[in-house]
C-alpha cells in the first residue's frame, strides 16, 4: 500500500481498508481464502444466536475519522458465513499523509449452538 495514492477524502481510506483485504485475498482460493467468506454488515445477522466476546457494539455501520493529529480511523464490521460463522471489528490507522494502516481485525462474537 505504499506505492498506493488517493485524494485524501475520508471515504478514500475506507475504499483503501477494503483494497488491502481484496489484495491480500490474491491468489487464495477453496480452504485458504480467508477474506472471501466475509459480508459486510450494519447489524449481526438476527437468524444466528451469537456468543458475544466484547461488548455488544450500538453501532455497526462503516465509520471513518479524521483525528487532530491527521491520523485517520477507520472502523467497519463484517460477518464471517463459512464456519466457524463469526463478526469481526476491522479498525485500521493510517498516519498522517499515508495509505499505509495499522490493520486490526477482532472477532467480537462467534455463533452459538444452531447457528450455520
């Protein structure tokens, strides 16, 4: 992501949290895909009993911030559908003037028993 350059807008960097994961997925098919199995989502599925692991997030939906200090954050939630079914907080940091983030990516829950 280095070499990458976009215009600075916020939802830039959000496009650009999407794109490391589109990229890193190059090449990986069948068991090792990884980002493939995972939907976007503005709240957990309601059809899955869901053992939460954090607390509970009010809100799901894609949040991107600028901060004081440039950095900028940005914050989204996906759900795993291939078992084992999970949703996962994606939040990356990227410094000031750079498309380069810190990524992390955290299952919050997992489903529980008669989930798919």
């Amino acid at each position: 992501m280095g070499s990458i350059e976009g215009d600075g807008s916020l939802a830039s960097f959000l496009a650009a949290s999407i794109f490391t994961r589109e990229v890193r997925e190059f090449g990986r098919f069948g068991r090792y895909a990884r980002w493939t199995h995972h939907r976007f989502v503005n709240a957990p599925p309601q059809q899955i009993p869901w053992q939460w692991r954090t607390k509970v997030p009010e809100d799901f939906s894609p949040k991107v911030v600028l901060r004081q200090d440039a950095e900028v954050i940005v914050e989204f939630y996906s759900c795993r559908v291939q078992k084992p079914v999970a949703l996962f907080r994606h939040l990356d940091r990227y410094p000031p003037n750079s498309y380069t983030a810190n990524n992390q990516d955290q299952v919050v829950a997992v489903a529980g028993s008669g989930g798919k």
